[in-house]
C-alpha cells in the first residue's frame, strides 16, 4: 500500500524536480496528509501483580456546563472553567473503560456507550480501542459495572441485541438492575424512560450469567465493591488492589475533574438523588485523601489517573504522571 507520507519532492525527483528551489530541496514540505481527530486509545500500567489497561469509549457531549450543575452559580462555573482553559459549553467528558488483567482472567469495568448518538457521536470506540490494544472481545471473561446508565452500559449488546462480550459473566448491584430494568418507569417522565429501554435491552441478554455485587464484598478477587449511592441508588465503586497497591475506581461519583474537587457539594443533572450524590462524594473524597488512595476516574481527561488533596474545606486533583514502563 502506498504511504501518505511519501513526500511531494521524492515523486517529483524524476521529472526534474532537482531544479527546484533549495527550500523545496530541503524535505521540509513532504506532503503529509492531515489524519483527522485523534482520541487516545488506551494506556497499560500496573496495580501491583494486575496488569491494568484503560480503554476509551470516546467522548460524551453533554451540552452547557450550566444544565449539567443547574443550582451552581453560573459566573462560578464560568470562572473556574476558564481558569482550566476550558468551554462551559460544549462541556465535554471522556470515557475511561479498563480492562484489569490478573493472569489467567480479564475484567472489563464498564462498557461505554455503544452506538447511540444521544450524547454526540465522539462515544462507541470501546471495540475498535480493545482491538488497538490486542483484547478481543471473546477474551473478557467479566464485566463488572459501576452503574447502569447508558454511558456504562450501552455497550454491552450490538445493534441486533446480541451480547457483543459472548464469554462475559456480568457484576452490577441487584438496586441499579432492579431500578433500570423497572418496566413501570418505561412511562415515567423526563429521560427515564429512554434511560430505562437502553438498560433493558443491554442488560436482559446476559440475565442467566449476571451475579449481583454487595457493598465492602469482593465483585471478583482483588476487586472490592463500595456501595456509592446518589447517582444512581445502587452506583457501586471499586478499590482494585494487588500486594501493597491499591486504586479507587470511583465511577461517576465524580463527573468533572475541575467543578467537582472544588465544589464537591454540587448537585449533577443526572444524579438519580443529588443530595445523597454529594454526601457520598464527599465520603469518597474524604476516604481516598486520608489512605491516600490514587483514583481512576471514569470521566476524568483520559486516562483519568490522578490522585486528590485537601484544599481547605475541598479537594484538588492531580492527574498522575504517565509512566512508559
Ligand atoms: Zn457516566
């Protein structure tokens, strides 16, 4: 196949081209076609004896910051997102699935959010991401869940319903299953019901190999659930650990890195109880500060590795530096 970075000059070099002006001569402008959007695809590191690969999903488009924190101060929101260098809107998360391998087993922690455009068209790369980082889908042995919303868990079925993971026992609280699955909110109000039809049709296939996670017990060995509640009622967070290290999946107990550790009390759109969020946010914040437990953060800018400090009466997070071991 022909390289797109073959340079204009080296084509030219038979037809004369050697006349050409030394600037051209110098190589500088090889022809070298622009590729188009670049999301990062995934980054492998070690939790002790786990080796531990983040696969993105993509990005989500969740329209103005402002909707998202409806009772946060707007000039706030305004303030501190340009502080960050960032938009208020379109204000945009990323999807940091992993895949945990302990020798022997592999663990996919959420599913992305398949095809559906509801939130954009920058989600759905969880499969193509996999492939670029050598798993295959027939390869993961579970799939463990934070929550059953469409971003975690519309990734679970292709487009004809099938179970796109076809060797995966599934782990997710009994409450989020119970709730999401909930026939009788099919004619609730608001985005419940489209919410609530994504669930159903992801999560009913993989109904005979699905085994419910309890709070403080091991979903799988080395990986321990917390029950997290707020977001959704039965949002789980994991603590993954091997020997002496340990990392604190938080899932979506923290959407935004910037708003959220300076503001752990404000209230998300889609938070299923948004005061039960925030208490449990701070919780989570207080707990990972004091053991001093590195998080992964499954909106955070990717590959959503960071670590939290106390910043008077809030939190600041620092993004873990990328290691090429
Ligand atoms: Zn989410």
């Amino acid at each position: 196949m022909k390289s797109p970075y073959i340079s204009r000059r080296s084509l030219m070099i038979g037809a004369g081209a050697l006349s050409m002006t030394p600037m051209l001569a110098s190589g500088a402008l090889a022809e070298a076609p622009q590729l188009g959007t670049q999301i990062p695809g995934w980054y492998r590191f070690k939790i002790g004896e786990i080796e531990a690969t983040i696969i993105s999903d993509g990005l989500l488009n969740l329209g103005s910051a402002n909707d998202q924190f409806p009772a946060a101060p707007q000039d706030q929101i305004a303030e501190i997102m340009k502080a960050e260098f960032l938009p208020v809107e379109p204000m945009m998360l990323e999807q940091n699935c992993i895949v945990l391998n302990r020798g022997g087993r592999l663990v996919l922690i959420d599913s992305g959010m398949g095809k559906d455009e509801m939130f954009g068209n920058g989600a759905g790369r969880l499969l193509r991401n996999l492939a670029a980082a050598s798993i295959t889908p027939e390869q993961i042995d579970d799939i463990v869940l934070t929550h059953a919303h469409p971003d975690h868990c519309w990734g679970l079925v292709g487009a004809d319903g099938s179970p796109l993971f076809p060797n995966a026992m599934l782990h997710l609280s009994q409450v989020d299953f119970d709730f999401w699955t909930d026939e009788s909110k099919l004619s609730a109000e608001g985005f419940l019901p489209a919410f609530v039809a994504g669930a159903r049709r992801n999560l009913l296939p993989y109904r005979e190999r699905m085994n419910f996670v309890s709070d403080g017990k091991e979903a799988l060995p080395g990986i321990t659930a917390i029950a997290t509640p707020g977001h959704t009622l039965g949002h789980m967070s994991y603590i993954i650990s091997s020997g002496d290290e340990a990392f604190l999946n938080v899932g979506d107990v923290c959407h935004h890195y910037a708003l959220l550790f300076e503001n752990p009390g404000w209230e998300f759109a889609f938070d299923t109880d948004p005061g039960l969020a925030a208490k449990t946010r701070l919780r989570l914040f207080d707990m990972a500060a004091t053991e001093a437990l590195p998080m992964i953060g499954y909106h955070f800018p990717f590959p959503g590795l960071g670590n939290i400090r106390r910043a008077g009466s809030a939190y600041e997070y620092v993004p873990i530096a990328l290691s090429h071991g």
